[in-house]
C-alpha cells in the first residue's frame, strides 16, 4: 500500500496507475460517466484517509474504485460533517475501507 501526503499527491498517483474516470456519490449510489452503480458493482481497491491538521474542513478520504463493468476511478469523499449523502448500502460499503 502507498503512503501519501496529501489528498493531490494520492489522486496524481492513482491516476497515474490508471484509476483515471472519477466517481461521484449521489444518494443510493456511485455515478461515472453518467452510469449508476449500486453497491454490489463496484469493488474498492485502495483506501487513503486524510486528517486535517488545523482545519476538520480538509479530512478526506480518498478510494481507488473498480466497477464490474471495467472502469477504474476515483472517489474522494469528506468525512464527519463535511461527508457527502449516501444510502446505508454505500455507507456500509465506504465504512469497511476506512
């Protein structure tokens, strides 16, 4: 597993190792390329959490996420107060990899 900085360096690494569309969580599931991908067809590979130092604001985590169907991506969330709507499936999902 890699070690990272900051939450670009990890983005620029995974990217480079070819983690290259980016996810986005809506509701009740992950969206990419304007697919929608319920917990069960997408596998997370990598995990990286990120604390902020001085601001809670920054603490994000960031995932390298493979779907069943091929495309391999990014999704970078925030945690606490500063995360993003989900389902309990997704949540359940994102929580194993913290």
């Amino acid at each position: 597993m890699h070690t990272y900085e900051t939450v670009t360096e990890a983005v620029s690494d995974l990217k480079r190792r070819g983690f290259i569309e980016d996810f986005n969580l809506e509701e009740n599931c992950l969206v990419c390329k304007a697919q929608r991908f319920n917990p069960d067809e997408f596998e997370i590979t990598e995990t990286y959490r990120f604390e902020g130092a001085s601001d809670p604001g920054d603490a994000a985590v960031v995932y390298g996420i493979a779907s069943h169907s091929g495309l391999k991506g990014i999704l970078v969330n925030g945690y606490g107060y500063q995360s993003n709507a989900q389902s309990d499936a997704i949540a359940r999902k994102l929580s194993i990899h913290r």
